[in-house]
C-alpha cells in the first residue's frame, strides 16, 4: 500500500494483519519545521502500531540515537526510540547504522564540478560507515527471524570506519582522481551551502550540529572494536559500491 506515513489511520490498514513491520522517519530537508514533522510521523508511526496489534517492530535508526540532544536531527531519532520504547507488549529492535555510503556519494556532482569535497564534518575522525543494502539485509533477517524480545538495539558498522578525508579518496578514485581533497568548512559556510541547495536554514544548522557531534565524539558507536572485530560489522565497504552509487564503472 502506497500512502502518507503521517496519517496514522492509513497507516493502521497497512499495518493490520502484519507479522512484523519496518519503520523509519524519512528525511526532508526542505521541511520548514523539522523535528516537528519527525514528531507527527512518529507519533503516527506508534499510533498505527497499537491499533494494528503489530507484535514486532524493526526501526531504522541511527548511531547516536541514545544522544538526547545536541546531535541535530538525530535528536528526532533518539525521541522515536523513546516513544517505541514505551510501547507495551511489543517487541521493538532499534536498528542504528551508521553513516550511509549514499550520503558520502551524495556529494559526486559538487565534486564533479568543483574538484574538491566540502562539508562541515572534520576529516580525521573515523567515522562508522555502511551500506543501505546491508542495513537492508539486516532488517529483512530481524523481519523473518524476530529472535529478540523486549527492546533491543543493534549497531550496523560497516567493516571499518572511516574519515572524510578516507572516504574522499575512495570517492576521488571511483573518478578518475586520485589527488582529490577534501575540505572541512566552518559551519556557517557549510549551512549557507546547503540554504542555496534547497535546505531548510532549520535543516542546514541541524546537519551543523550533526558534522559538530560526529566530530567531537558525542556520536558514536557503543560497541568497541575489539583487535579489529566487532559483531556488529556489516560486510559491504564503500570501495565496493562507490562505483554504482557514483553512476560511474567500478575501480
Ligand atoms: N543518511 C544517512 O547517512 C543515515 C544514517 C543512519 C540513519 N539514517 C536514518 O535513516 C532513515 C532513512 O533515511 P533515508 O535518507 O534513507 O530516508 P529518505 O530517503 O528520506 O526516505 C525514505 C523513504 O521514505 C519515503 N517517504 C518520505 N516521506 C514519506 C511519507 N510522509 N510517507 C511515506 N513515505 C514517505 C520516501 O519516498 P519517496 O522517495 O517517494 O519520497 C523514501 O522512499 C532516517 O531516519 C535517517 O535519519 C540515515
């Protein structure tokens, strides 16, 4: 069924008769009023789950969404978290991905034209980040094998971390240029950016205090590597998939 997510009565049809659902807060940045928006599609969300009698829930969420703010729109997730948390007698798994690789290839046509990758976010700290086929698989198993209970919360890592700087260069070779850099712009230059790419200003300084919490720790994973391994490492790396996500012939 094809429909509004913030429409809860909608969403209750869709839901009724349902094993188990997969829900997320989709993302607009053009959106005027943010976290109220997540709020409602949110509220929705949960509404529609009780109504059904849905037993299973598995959320798309975030790294960073035990963070109650400060964390700019992730702040939306770590509220969603809550509202599924209280849901009683339903089984809810918090999925929380890291970085998307789409969200680092996102930035291909300013590459393209400008020769140089820009954001907001500081290059040298390692970053957890995964492919969406992957969080996808991990929700399609947790979908079929509902084999947690209570709320339970499980962290998709990618294989290794990586900096922007590292993801750049990855980026850079997927287009024919190895030399390509990558610059850390203060935070206003970066939402005036962003204000001209069609973002809401609210948006824009929300992706500001994200690139700030990404870079000073405040979001991370929980889990620590453990000499090398974590349990929670997913196996697509961005090498693999930079090609396709760049519209250009793999490495
Ligand atoms: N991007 C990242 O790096 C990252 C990392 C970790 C977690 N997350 C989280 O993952 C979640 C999904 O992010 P995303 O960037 O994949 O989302 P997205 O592309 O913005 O949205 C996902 C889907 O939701 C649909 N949609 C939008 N508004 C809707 C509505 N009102 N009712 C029903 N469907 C609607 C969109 O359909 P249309 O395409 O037809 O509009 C799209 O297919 C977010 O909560 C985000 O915070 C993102």
């Amino acid at each position: 069924m094809a429909g509004d997510a913030s429409d809860p009565a909608f969403l209750t049809r869709a839901f009724r008769g349902a094993h188990a659902v997969h829900t997320l807060l989709p993302y607009d940045p053009a959106s005027p009023d943010y976290h109220g928006d997540q709020d409602r599609l949110g509220e929705s969300i949960v509404a529609a789950v009780r109504a059904a009698g849905v037993r299973h829930v598995v959320a798309l969420s975030s790294v960073g969404a035990d963070v109650p703010a400060g964390t700019g729109f992730l702040t939306s997730l770590f509220r969603q978290e809550q509202r599924l948390r209280a849901l009683a007698d339903v089984h809810v798994l918090a999925l929380r991905p890291g970085y998307f690789f789409e969200s680092v290839a996102a930035a291909a046509d300013v590459v393209r034209e400008h020769g140089v990758n820009v954001d907001a976010i500081a290059g040298d700290v390692p970053i957890p980040m995964v492919a969406t086929r992957d969080v996808g698989d991990a929700a399609a198993r947790a979908l079929v094998a509902r084999d947690w209970s209570g709320f339970a919360v499980r962290e998709l890592l990618g294989p290794r971390d990586l900096t922007y700087a590292e993801a750049t260069r990855i980026l850079g070779d997927a287009l024919g240029r190895p030399d390509l850099g990558y610059v850390q712009l203060p935070g206003e230059e970066m939402a005036a950016i962003l204000v001209q790419a069609g973002f809401a200003p609210q948006v824009a300084a929300l992706h500001v205090e994200f690139a700030g919490a990404l870079g000073d720790g405040t979001i991370r994973a929980q889990e620590r590597s453990v000499a090398g391994t974590r349990s929670t490492t997913t196996p697509t790396g961005f090498e693999d998939v930079v090609g396709e996500l760049m519209g250009v012939a793999a490495p």
